[in-house]
C-alpha cells in the first residue's frame, strides 16, 4: 500500500516526509559486531518499504569515518546524512552523550537547508537518538515516536556475569523521553508492559508493531543449497550442527552454548555435534570473542567450534540453512530478529524464554523456547532435538510459514498506521491549545 492508497481511506495525515534519527550507529554499518544488530536492520528495512509507499526518508546518523560523504543514498527515497559529531573512530559507546551537542547542531542545520516545515514527522531510535527528537521536535513543531530497542531498567534487571549495568545517566534520559515523546512504538505486547511498570508510561500512547524478516533474502534453499553451504562452511554433511548468530556479548549468552556443547560431548562422546559461532564482538567488559575461544578451549571443544566473521544478509542465509538448530540463548532480547530469520530458511529455532523470543518463536512448532540459561538444560534441550528428527523436520515446514507472518512490510504498514494517529493526535492538541 503507497501513501496516496492510504490516504484516500484514512482519517489521519500521513506523513510524507520524516527525519529518522539513529545517533549511536549507521544503518548501513555491517550488523553482528560492535553496536551494529538489530536496530540497523530495523531503521534500513523500514527506511525502505516507507520509501516504496511514498514517505521520502532521511536518517541522521554519527559519521565514524573521514571517507564518508555527507549524504549518502540507501535506496530509492532514503537518504543517510553523516552528521559529523566528535571524532570519526575511538569514541566509547559510554562517551557518546558528550557528542549529542554536536549531533542536534548538526541535524538542525541540516533542516535549515530545507524550505521550513520539510519534515511532517521525527522517529527516533535508541534513547540516545530520543534527546535528540526531543529537541528537534519542539524546534521543528513535529510530533516525536520513539523506538527504545532496549531500556536501561530491563538490561539491569537480567545482567549477565561480566556485564556492566547501564549507568542511571540513562534511565534518566529514558524517562525524559517517556514523558515527551508523542508516541511510543514498541515490538511487543511484553514491551509495552515494560515500559508502564518500569517508567510508568500510559499505555494509550504506546503502539505496538512487530519487526519483521526479510522474506525474499531469508528463504529455506533446496537440499543441494545446503549441501553446498555446508561444504562453504567446512561442515560435514552428516555433522550435527548448532549456530549462534549475533553480537558476542555477554547478554547474548553465548557461552552458554558452548557449555551446552561441552555437556553434550561429555555425556555422549561418539555425537558428531559441532558449534558455528557468527559474529564480532560487542559490549562492554570482555573481550570476546577471545574469551569464547578460550571458554572452549578450557572444556576440551574448541575443534568443534567454528567462529565465523560477521557477513551481509546473502551470506548469512547459508549459515541458516546448514545449521540442524539455531540457538538464540539470550538473556535478554527486545524481539530477536535472528530468530526470525532462521526460521524463515526452514531452521528450528531453540530460544531462551526472554522478551520477545517466545513471540517470535512458536514453542513447540517451530522450535523450542528454554526457561533459564543452565548449560545442561540447554544441552539436554538441543541434543533431544537433534535426536528428534520427524519434530525437527516438522519444525522446518513450519517455521517459514510461522515467519512469514512477520514481514517488514506489515511493521512498514504499521509504522504509517502510527505515524497517521500520531499526526493526528498532536494537530488535535496543538489546534486545542492555540484556541484556548
Ligand atoms: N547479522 C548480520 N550478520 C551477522 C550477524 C548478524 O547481518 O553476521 C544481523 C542479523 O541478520 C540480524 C541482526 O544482525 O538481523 C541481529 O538482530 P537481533 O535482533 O537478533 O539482535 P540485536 O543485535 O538487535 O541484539
């Protein structure tokens, strides 16, 4: 559906215009590694299929290289400005609130290039990026939506050993944000119930909108495909194999996997039963993925371990389709856009019961979802069901039918949809308060 189609039939003004704001990190940086994940792929996915209905897209992200250019295209009607904003490499993730200054002139002076009231609507991603729709939006006189992707107060609530809790800096500013923010979008019902009991937000500005796959990249390959990736990857194709994709960090937990591994081959040494490990590392702390080499080392299953670099989405997909299981043991997770994918390539999925994984996750039909993290739950769960192969094989049909219902087409559809009630409810109060 394009602008005009859901112009004719809706109540609400859509936007045709938006200024999307993504500080902490670029949408067109390789996702897997340092602060690049899921919110890339969000701000990109969507970028696109509201540019496909007509919504012209500029995302303002932080420059961290000299060879950028100012602005750059991302496709058809999405434009990325490198706002410049400290310095281009070295600046922690924990110093990037002193660069917000910077970042906010920068963003201003870039609409100030603009006829005045260029921009209908702001979507702030990360809270971050959220001070920064703050500002724009009284200067501009635009309503604010507001993605968090993560909350300070659920990070600390399930902190990994070795993790570093999210300093009260943050929460601060995510109140900020709760209070002001014209609208709020979350991924799932689970969320939106966070952000009431923990920032004491009012549900009726709170939309929920699910994320989505990319279903013409992530589709399940034909047995040759995947006999092929197999021999891509160095994996036998009689190998049982378990992958992990994502941030190495320690709430990803994928040290918990390795354990699991361990305990398998421990209790069942003939198994032919290996680990894919895709991903760079992130997060404060430790320095992985040295230290999940060496996790591995220690209980004798390095040779079993691969730990394969961080790839664009064309390669990811063979890693999907010659895994048995991918495992996503987080202990926390806003949606888990990796589970999605997997099983949208016919892969079961065994998840850890967190956030938005038994969501994305259908228990029992297209995967497994696993209370808790100890390793020999895990390692009982995923070797029952790589023994199981008529469930395994009945997950596979099923999982690419159970992520087809999460398309980023619909979070497109349903983005617009909030951005119209949005519009919407901020002319209403700006109409009512220059009457009284
Ligand atoms: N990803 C990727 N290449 C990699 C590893 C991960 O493109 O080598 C992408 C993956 O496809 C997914 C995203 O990174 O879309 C991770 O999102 P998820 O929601 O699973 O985790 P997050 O990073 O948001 O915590």
């Amino acid at each position: 559906m394009t602008v005009s189609e859901l112009d004719r039939g809706a109540a609400h003004p859509l936007p045709r215009r938006i200024a999307v704001l993504s500080f902490h990190t670029s949408p067109l940086a390789q996702p897997g590694t340092g602060d690049a994940g899921g919110l890339n792929v969000y701000v990109l996915q969507t970028a696109r299929r509201l540019a496909r209905r007509g919504v012209e897209v500029e995302i303002f992200t932080r420059a961290t290289h000299s060879s950028q250019p100012p602005v750059e295209e991302a496709g058809d009607g999405v434009l990325v400005r490198n706002i410049v904003a400290g310095p281009f490499e070295g600046l922690r993730k924990e110093d990037l609130p002193t660069q917000l200054c910077p970042f906010v002139a920068g963003v201003m002076r870039a609409e100030a290039g603009h006829a005045p009231g260029h921009y209908d609507l702001i979507h702030s991603h990360y809270w971050l990026s959220g001070q920064a729709g703050l500002v724009a939006s009284e200067h501009w006189g635009v309503p604010l939506v507001h993605t968090a992707h993560t909350l300070a107060e659920v990070k600390n609530a399930v902190l990994a050993a070795g993790d570093t809790p999210e300093p009260e800096s943050r929460r601060i500013g995510e109140q900020q944000i709760v209070d002001a923010a014209h609208r709020l979008v979350v991924n799932t019902v689970g969320e939106r119930d966070e952000l009431v009991r923990f920032y004491d937000a009012d549900p009726a500005d709170i939309d929920v909108v699910s994320p989505g796959a990319d279903l013409d990249q992530y589709t399940p390959g034909t047995q040759r495909g995947t006999e092929r990736a197999r021999r891509a990857l160095g994996l036998a194709q009689k190998s049982e194999v378990i992958a992990f994709v994502g941030r190495i960090q320690p709430l990803k937990a994928p040290d918990v996997i390795v354990r699991a591994l361990a305990e398998i081959v421990r209790t069942q040494p003939h198994r032919d039963v290996r680990l894919l490990v895709v991903g760079g590392p992130s997060g404060s702390g430790l320095e992985r993925p040295r230290s999940l080499m060496e996790l591995a080392d220690e209980l004798g299953v390095a040779d079993r371990v691969s730990f394969l670099a961080p790839r664009p989405p064309s390669e990811l997909v063979d890693v999907y389709r010659a895994a048995d299981i991918v495992a996503v043991p987080s202990y926390s997770e806003s949606f888990g856009l990796v589970a999605l994918e997997a099983q949208a390539c016919g892969t079961p999925v065994v998840a850890a019961a967190v956030g938005g994984l038994p969501t994305a996750v259908a228990d029992g039909r297209t995967g497994l979802t696993v209370d808790g993290h100890d390793p020999r739950r895990w390692a009982d769960v995923l070797a029952g069901l790589l023994d199981d192969d008529e469930l395994r094989l009945s997950m596979s049909r099923a999982a690419p039918v159970h992520a087809s219902g999460f398309s980023w087409d619909s979070t497109a559809d349903g983005l617009l949809e909030s951005y119209a009630g949005t519009t919407a409810a901020y002319r209403a109060r700006r109409a009512e308060a220059a009457a009284s």
